[in-house]
C-alpha cells in the first residue's frame, strides 16, 4: 500500500492499482522569513529547488528548466 506520493503513469500501472478517484496537488513552501511571493511557477527557474522523484512536481521543474 502506498499511502502518499506515488505518480499513475503507464508504466506503474503494469506493477499496481491506482485509485482514480483520488485528488492531490503541487504546493510551494518558502520559509517563513522569505520575502519572496511565488505566483507563477516560472518564477522558480532562478531558484534552487527541491522536488520528490518520480513526481508530477518533478516533471512539471524539469519542463519548465527545459525551456530556459
């Protein structure tokens, strides 16, 4: 069981059923002290970043990187 994290792509729903009914999204967490305001996510390729593996987050940064 997995309870958290774990993207349905094809590949993974050969090895494991998903629950299609199930609803996340991505957020974006600063520290309190930051003075920054993230409004759009282009905003973040000037930033270091940090993403779960083998998330849709992930892919998302790494499009985005792409297109720099």
């Amino acid at each position: 069981m997995v309870i958290e994290c774990i993207s349905d792509t094809a590949e993974r729903e050969q090895l494991v059923s998903f629950i299609n009914y199930a609803y996340a999204i991505n957020e974006v967490y600063t520290l309190a002290d930051s003075k920054s305001v993230i409004t759009d996510l282009r905003t973040l390729c000037v930033l270091k970043v940090g993403v779960q593996t083998g998330t849709d987050f992930e892919h998302t940064v790494r499009h985005l990187e792409s297109e720099l």
